[in-house]
C-alpha cells in the first residue's frame, strides 16, 4: 500500500478489507450483543460445515467455507 508516495504497512485484515472496499469495522470488547452474533454466527459455520465434513486440504476447506458464506450471506434478511 501506498501513502503519500511512501509505503505504508498495515495488518493483513486491514490490507484485505481496501481491496476488497470493505469498511472494517471495530466494535466495543465485551460488548454483549456483538460477541453474542459473533459467536452465532462462528458456531453456525462450525456446526454446518466445518464438523459435517472431513476435508484434503485447506484449500478445500476454503472453497467450501466460501460457498458456505456467500449462501449465508444471500439468505439473511433485509
């Protein structure tokens, strides 16, 4: 990453989100709602794909994570 013509270093997920232009987020810790949809939601793709399956390799897993989450994504609410 560039900035003011000299590189600048940042974290991964912070690298991944400006390319991707997803806005990172942070949200307070120990925040009661928050962690309680984060722990849903990991333990959603932990029941349904991860345990369900026995995988090769990581790129496997990734694959199928990555239909997975596109699926869960598609199907929420508005």
């Amino acid at each position: 990453m560039m900035a003011c013509n000299e590189p600048f270093f940042c974290h991964a997920l912070e690298f991944a989100c400006v390319g991707s232009d997803t806005e990172h987020r942070l949200t307070k810790p120990w925040h009661l709602r928050t962690n309680g949809q984060v722990e849903r939601v990991s333990r959603i793709i932990k029941d349904a794909a991860v345990e369900r399956f026995d995988y090769e390799s990581h790129d496997q897993l990734r694959q199928h994570l990555a239909g997975f989450v596109a699926a869960y994504n598609f199907d929420l609410p508005p």
